[in-house]
C-alpha cells in the first residue's frame, strides 16, 4: 500500500481475441452506465425529498456505494484502453 493508502490492484484475464475484448469494455461500460442510472435515480429521489428519514439515510448510502462502484467500473476500463494500446504500439528492437 502507498504512502496516501491507495493500492494497485493487477488483474490478469485471457482474452482470445479482439471481439472479445471487445465484448469485455462493452459489458464494463454497460455495468457503469447502469451504476450511473442508479445514482442520478437515487440522488434524484433524495433531493426531492422522497421517503422517511431512515429510507432517506439508506439512500444516501445507496448513492455512495453506487458511486464508488461506478468509480472501480472507470478505472478499470481506463486500465483496460491503457493495456489495448500498449498491446497495439511498435515493440521496440532489442540493440545488440
């Protein structure tokens, strides 16, 4: 763990082909839209007020964890086009 107490987690996952990986970005982007919908819908419901105080409480947690979930989906997709371009540029020559 690092000095600021973030860690780097390495994830390891064969892919076949470019479809896919392909197939993969899609799913991770289709799960943080969906994080997405989740929060605006449950934020939306706290600011206008909706619920008792309690339900009110469990949503403002809802929308915490939503976010956090969100934020892991996007951070593993940027690591996911990071990997993709590593893997498309020109391998330099080994100098002998």
């Amino acid at each position: 763990m690092s000095a600021d107490g973030r860690r780097v987690l390495r994830v390891e996952i064969p892919i076949e082909s470019d479809e896919e990986q392909a197939a993969l970005e899609g799913a991770l982007l289709a799960a943080r839209a969906s994080e997405l919908s989740q929060m605006r819908r449950r934020g939306d419901r706290l600011a206008f007020g909706y619920g008792t105080d309690s339900a009110r409480e469990t949503m403002s947690d809802d929308v915490e964890q939503a976010q956090r979930r969100w934020t892991m989906l996007d951070r593993l997709l940027a690591g996911l086009k990071a990997a993709r371009s590593a893997d498309t540029e020109p391998r330099g020559q080994d100098a002998d």
